[in-house]
C-alpha cells in the first residue's frame, strides 16, 4: 500500500515479492503526475499496479486507467448502482461507458485495439466495502459483472455504524464476517 509518492517506495516494496502494489489516492498526497511515475516504476518491476482512486467518479478513474494502471480499487461502494458506475467508469462500451482518451495506456495511439480487449478482458475492479449499507447490500454488489474483489475499510465500516475505529466491537466483526461469508460464497476475493 503505496502512500508516499516516490519512486525509491516501490523499489523497496519490490522486494517483497508482492503480486501487486496499491497506490492510494485517496488519504495521500500523490497527485496524477506522481502516480503515473509510481504505475511506471512498479510495472517496471513485473508487479501489477493498482490505484485507489480518490472517489468512484468517472474522471479519476479513467484517467488513472489511462496512465496504464492495471486496475482500480474504488472507496466507498454501497450498493449495486455504485458497483456498476465504477465498472462502466473502467470498461469500454458495450461493457462500460468510459471514453477513449490514447494516451500511455493504448500506446499513445498505436495499441488501441489491443488495449480495448485487455482492458474489457482483464482490468481488476475492486469495491471497498466500507460503510454498513455496503454490507446490507453486499450480495447485489457481489452480483455486478465487473466486479473482481472486496477490501473491507474497518475503520470506515465501524464509523457508519457510530463507532469510528471501534472495529473489534462484536457488531463490527459481525459485519465484517458477512462481507467475507458472502465473498468465499460467490467465489470472490477478499480482503
């Protein structure tokens, strides 16, 4: 989880054998030109890229999309419409509504095609299931094509329930175990 924006930060965490790095957006100060140096630096090094992006809006998610990121982890999903805007903010139509911009991700222009398919076929889509009404909604949100994996936001989730970071409370854990029963259920990942 990568919240400070050099590039030093991934050669290190490079190290660790991971699968993918996380670059968030979201609680950090990495801007969009720190973040395209970060998705570089860590594909560079055979790991996937993965950005957090600041909110499940259109414009920063097909921008980091753009960038080359391999996928988005997108904060704060409650419910299926929501699942289903960051899909359609990622995937191209008839899939998604993004529009085509040809910058590092298609090439600057010479790989379109290619990246049209990738990104349809194998973009990674991930909702943070971060609020109680996440959880009341978790299998409609779950049932969204498109949607590849969960991370549950303890802190987040137990504040919507009127306990900021209070996570070990047996109603927060309670919740959190729904999330992680109805993941292993549809056979999606989770964390």
């Amino acid at each position: 989880w990568i919240t400070i924006g050099n590039p030093a930060i991934v050669e290190i965490m490079a190290t660790g054998g991971f699968d993918w790095l996380c670059i968030d957006m979201e609680h950090t100060t990495i801007d969009l030109s720190e973040a395209k140096i970060l998705i570089s630096t860590i594909q560079a090094k055979n790991i996937k890229a993965l950005v957090r992006v600041s909110k499940n809006e259109e414009v920063i998610i097909k921008k980091v999309m753009d960038m080359g990121a391999d996928g988005v982890i997108v904060p704060m999903v409650k419910n299926e419409k929501e699942a289903k805007e960051a899909v359609s903010y990622v995937k191209y139509p008839p899939e998604g509504n993004r529009g085509v911009g040809l910058y590092r991700a298609q090439g600057y222009g010479t790989e379109f095609e290619k990246y049209k398919k990738w990104v349809n076929e194998e973009a990674v889509i991930i909702a943070q299931i971060e609020h109680i009404e996440a959880v009341k909604n978790i299998e409609d949100i779950l049932a969204v094509d498109g949607i590849d994996g969960t991370i549950v936001g303890p802190y987040d989730l137990s504040g919507s329930m009127g306990f900021p970071g209070e996570y070990h409370r047996e109603d927060v854990k309670s919740a959190i175990e729904k999330v992680r029963v109805a993941c292993e259920k549809n056979k999606i990942p989770y964390g």
